[in-house]
C-alpha cells in the first residue's frame, strides 16, 4: 500500500521555500493553477513526467547539452512551491531536472499543455499552465539574432536596394535613348518623303 501525499488547499500558503531549488529550475519553472480543494503530489508528478515523456519522444526536445533524451521519472518533476493566491486557487510552480540538467521551460510548458487531458483524467479540474514563453521553441525572431548577424543582414539588404535603385535608373535611361531614337527616325524619314514629294519650281 503506497501513502499518497495530499494538499488542502485551505492550509496551503507557500509550503515549499523556493529558496531551496536552482536559479536555473527556477527561471525555467511552469506555474499550474488548480481549482481542485485537494493536491496529490505523486499523481501530479507521475502524470507530468508521462506528459513530458509523450511530448518530448514526437517533439524531440533535449533533456541534456549534448541534445540526448532522457526519460522522465516521477522523481525528476521538482515542485519548488504551493501557494494559494487570492482567487482561492491552488498554484503549483513545477520544473523538470535530470541530473544537473533542466528542462527548458518552454518545452515544459507545451508539454503540459498537450497532456491537459491527461491532468484533467487523473482528478486535476480547471487546470491552467503559465510559463516563461508560449512560442514555438522552433521559432526565432530576428532580434534573437546575434548583432553581428543584424549587422550583416542590413548591410546585405543595403547592397541590394542600392543595386536594385542603379539597375531601375539605368533602365529608365535605356528606354528614354531608345524612344529618342525612335522619334529621330521617324522625323528623318518624314523629311525625305517631304522632299521627294516637292514639284520642281522652275519649269522650261
């Protein structure tokens, strides 16, 4: 028989000091807010590392620096906190760490999100999730660029808009020689015909 550890929320004000966990679990940490009066903290932990788990084997997404995976236990999912805020729901702020390594926040973060029913199966209700980012993790910007990188971009772009601006001038003075020359010939040719056309003025 397995003691399940459980959580009242009405007694429940910041039990666990985050004092005690990493900087880095920390600032990669997701907050989870239930509405449920009570917390099962294996449930919680074993249903996180499954959805986790799920995610990570489609997704792809490291566990480690040298980008292998690794797979999550119970006992990998760290609970830095528990707290009550003032809507009366209970806020859970939750990392993953695997030996010295941490999850990136954003992975966990989606991987909560797409494992929400799984929560929702196992007696979590009105479950939410905030974290340190909700975009894609494939997705950069361009101010996430290093600034040599920018620097390089815009003198690249300034090279092409300045080619671009010769190219359009030289064009635009191609095309006002050939018409001029065009207008000559035709004026040469109505001259001649002129001339050709004119009846002698002097007669015998």
């Amino acid at each position: 028989t397995t003691t399940m550890e459980t959580t009242t929320m009405e007694t429940t004000t910041s039990e666990k000091p985050t004092t005690d966990y990493s900087d880095e679990g920390l600032a990669n940490g997701v907050t989870v807010t239930l509405t449920t009066e009570t917390f099962a903290e294996e449930v919680f932990k074993e249903t996180t590392a499954n959805a986790v788990n799920n995610y990570c084997s489609s997704a792809g997404c490291p566990y480690n620096r040298q980008g292998n995976a690794v797979e999550v236990m119970a006992e990998n999912v760290i609970i830095a906190s528990i707290s009550v805020n003032d809507e009366g729901e209970l806020e859970i702020l939750v990392y993953v760490q695997v030996g010295n390594e941490v999850l990136e926040g954003k992975y966990l973060l989606l991987a909560l999100e797409e494992g929400k029913e799984e929560f929702e199966s196992a007696g979590f209700e009105g479950i939410t999730f905030e974290g340190p980012t909700t975009t894609s993790p494939t997705t950069e910007s361009a101010t996430d660029l290093p600034p040599t990188l920018l620097i390089i971009f815009a003198s690249v772009g300034g090279a092409v808009v300045v080619a671009l601006s010769i190219i359009l001038l030289l064009t635009i003075v191609l095309c006002a020689l050939r018409c001029c020359q065009s207008k000559k010939k035709t004026s040469d040719k109505e001259v001649g015909k002129e001339l050709l056309d004119m009846k002698p003025i002097f007669t015998d």
